[in-house]
C-alpha cells in the first residue's frame, strides 16, 4: 500500500471513459425509432417479471501479458455491439405496455453501457477472490437508483484496470432478461466476439438464439396442460413460501424486530473434489446445505422448516424449449418439514424427497407455478425468513471459462443479491471439481454451519 496516498484515494476507481453501445446491426425487429411506443415489445412472462433488477458478476485476470487498456476496451466494445445484434432486446429498455400495466422490453436499441475505469490497487490487495469484498462494488457500474425504468440500461459494464496490469470486468445483466443459462450464453457469444471468435460459440454453428415467450406464456401453457400430474400441494413453493411467512407474522413483533436487526454476512465454502465425488454419490447437496443451515440457526424443533431450489424448465414443458432460449425459465421445486422431523430422518430418505421434489416438475406444475406468479406482486427481496434455505446450483455455467482474450478467469465474483438465504453452488477455477458455495449466514451462525456443512461430505 502506498503511505503518500489518501486512504480514500488509493482504493478509488476512477471513471476514465463511458460509451453507450448499439447494435451493430439493426435487428429487423427493431424500430429506427428510440420510443417505446413505436418499438417492438418483447412481452415478457411471469417468470421474468418477478425480480427485473440488475445482477452483477465480476471477473477477474491476472496480468498475462494483457493487451493495452484501450485495445482491451475497443475489442470489448466491438465485441458487444456485434452481439447486441442477435440478443438485441438486451439493446432495448423496460417499460409498462398499455392497457394492461404489464412488465414489458421494448426493442428499442437503445443500448448497453460500458465503462472504462482505473484504480491503484492490486488484485492482490484484495486476498481471496472467492470471499465477499466491499471493494468489489465499486468495480461494477450501478445506474442511479431512482432513474426512470425507460432510461435504466438492461446490461451495463465495467473494465477496470489494476496497478498490476490485471483486470476486471464487472457486468450486470438485468434478470428480467435473462436466467442463469441464458446469461452465460449471453457472456459468451459477447467474448467470442470480442476476440474474433471464441472456442465456445462461433457464428458458424451459434444456435438461433429464441427470445420470444410464447411457450411459457399462459395461455401456451395451458393448452398443453391435460392435468394428472400433478400433486396440487406436495412440491408447490410458492404455496410453502407462504407458509413460512405466515408463520414468521405469528412470532412476537419484538422477535421479528430482533431477527430483522440480525447483520447477514455473505461467505464462501470451499468443498474439494474429493468431497464433491463422495457428494455426487450420495445425491447429497441440497441435503447438506439444509440440514446444516437449520441446525446452524438452532431453529426451534416445532418450527416449519423448508427447502427450495431450481430446476430448469426448458425441457419440463411440452413442446420443449432449445437451450438457446434466452428468458427465464426456472422455476423453483420445495419441501416442507418441521426443523424436529429434519433431524430425524435418515439422509437417505431426505435424498429421496429432494428427487421426487425434482421429478414433481412437469409440464403441469410449469403451468400452475406461472399462472400462481401471475397472482403475486413482483418482488426483489424477502421478508426475514431464517426457516427457508433455497439452493442455487451455478455448476453447469462455469462463467471462469468465459474469455474475453485473457483466457480463464482467476475468479468470478457474483455480487449480493437480493436473496441472501441462497446458498450458490459454483465451479472453483482454482481446481478441477472444486465447488464454491457461497451463502448468506447470520455473522453468529457461519462457525456452527461451516462445522454442520463440511461434516456432511
């Protein structure tokens, strides 16, 4: 660290450039026309209207040689103007389309944001990539919060350069548009291109890329849905989410004014793939997770407890969709039990309710689940729910590989998001079969369910 510099001011970054980029070629869906109103609207489904918020990543490279800044920029930016061409709605804004109030984009081609940046410090100032750092907020660009939602890009960008000659990139995409899947497919066909050509995805043999919603709008949904499979209340989250915030209003309004006022700290679990091979044996970590968070919360044995986690519906519904598909098309799948029950029962048999959670997804439940999205009011957070451990698992979009003419990511930092209970599994670039689980634990808890946690593998 520099003793002649500010504090403050050595760890500053410090905003050296802002483009806004376009399409570089207008898609024909497009309108010549920036208005909403004489655009193209991509009508969005239930499934991407219930959290339209940005989600940021960042990813890290050490100094390999790395072009110059500017030339890093330029490729970046040329990069991402030839893929806002196919994924053009990511060009566009949200809005609200007449009469019927709903949550809309508007193909306007307005653009996505970039940002150049510079800051004095040292990716190795920083530690451990893997764990939350306040720092890394200020290597994303964060539109002001109450700028109007037709002025609000849905992906905005940040590179970032270090005194080392490392850098990040920072990027928010907003959910809205795109799950898990569809994001990282995004990210790559925006680095292939910014290299001329990445390993992965090529416009040679690019699959077509599908934004359109019409499968997992209602009305589709409905039309292929000849009921029969489905079990009404057995897996159905949103109804078990209710539950529990039914049971959080019956506590005591000074218990619920203490559990609000409990400080959330974001950590990393590091599990080797020696661990995870014993994991995968035992179909084991949705059960891992559960179990140690309630016990590590000491959750009182009468208390409904419940797991959640997320299974893609692309290809659950009838007809299926291509993995191309570039929406939302997650849904959640859930258990119930009481915190006393959950001790009690074998693994075995817990692993065996977690499957047949899972195998519940039909084409049925898809339907049921959107259309009971259809009855709640969007949200980007929840109240304080200790009783409910979702599961996120990150493991098939190893977003490290994703090169931007650095190769392989050291790290890739997904920031807080609105749900800290999730508990993310992700590959770890540090080895082969290594899995990170980030998750958010009262400060007091993270020793009992680091010991509950790893005790399970």
């Amino acid at each position: 660290m520099a003793s002649k510099r500010g504090e403050q001011d050595y760890h500053g970054v410090f905003t050296t450039k802002t483009v806004v980029v376009h399409p570089k070629a207008r898609p024909p869906l497009t309108s010549s026309s920036s208005s909403s109103s004489s655009s193209t609207l991509l009508h969005l489904s239930n499934l991407d209207t219930k959290c339209p918020a940005l989600m940021y990543l960042v990813f890290f490279y050490r100094p390999t040689q790395p072009p110059a800044s500017s030339s890093l920029f330029s490729s970046l930016k040329r990069g991402l103007e030839e893929a806002l061409s196919s994924w053009y709605p990511a060009a566009g804004r949200l809005c609200f389309s007449p009469p019927s109030g709903k949550l809309t984009v508007a193909c306007t081609g307005a653009g996505a944001l970039l940002v150049e940046a510079a800051t004095a410090v040292k990716i190795s100032d920083l530690g451990d990539l893997s764990q939350p750092n306040d720092f890394l907020d200020r290597l994303v660009f964060k539109p002001p919060v109450h700028a109007p939602l037709e002025e609000t890009p849905l992906v905005v960008a940040q590179v970032t350069r270090f005194a080392c000659g490392g850098f990040a990139i920072g990027v928010g995409t907003n959910h809205a548009l795109f799950d898990g899947v569809a994001n990282y497919n995004f990210l790559n066909a925006w680095a292939s291109r910014a290299v001329g050509g990445g390993k992965q995805i090529c416009d040679h043999h690019e699959p077509v890329v599908l934004h359109e919603r019409g499968r997992l709008q209602l009305a589709a949904l409905d039309q292929h849905d000849h009921g029969g499979d489905f079990n009404d209340q057995e897996f159905m989250a949103l109804g078990h989410l209710h539950q529990l915030i039914k049971q959080a209003a019956a506590v005591r309004e000074e218990e619920r004014s203490h559990e609000d006022q409990i400080k959330m700290v974001l950590r990393t679990f590091s599990v080797g793939c020696g661990m995870v091979s014993r994991l995968k044996n035992k179909a084991a970590s949705n059960c891992t997770s559960f179990e140690a968070r309630t016990k590590a919360l000491n959750i009182a044995g009468h208390k409904t407890v419940c797991l959640q986690f997320t299974v893609d519906a692309r290809d659950r519904i009838r007809p299926p969709l291509p993995p191309s598909f570039a929406g939302n098309a997650f849904v959640l799948s859930s258990l119930l039990s009481t915190a006393a029950d959950l001790d009690r029962l074998p693994f075995a048999a817990l692993v065996l309710r977690i499957q047949a959670a899972k195998r519940a997804v039909t084409h049925a439940y898809v339907a049921r689940y959107v259309a009971a999205l259809g009855e709640t009011a969007p949200r980007t957070s929840l109240p304080p729910l200790p009783e409910l451990t979702m599961v996120s698992d990150w493991t098939k979009t190893p977003y490290h590989r994703v090169d931007f003419g650095a190769g392989e990511a050291a790290y890739v930092a997904p920031l807080a998001t609105p749900m800290p209970q999730t508990a993310y599994f992700l590959q770890s670039p540090g080895e082969a079969g290594r899995v990170d689980v980030r998750i958010g634990l009262p400060e007091k808890s993270l020793r009992a369910f680091e010991s509950y946690f790893l005790s399970g593998f």
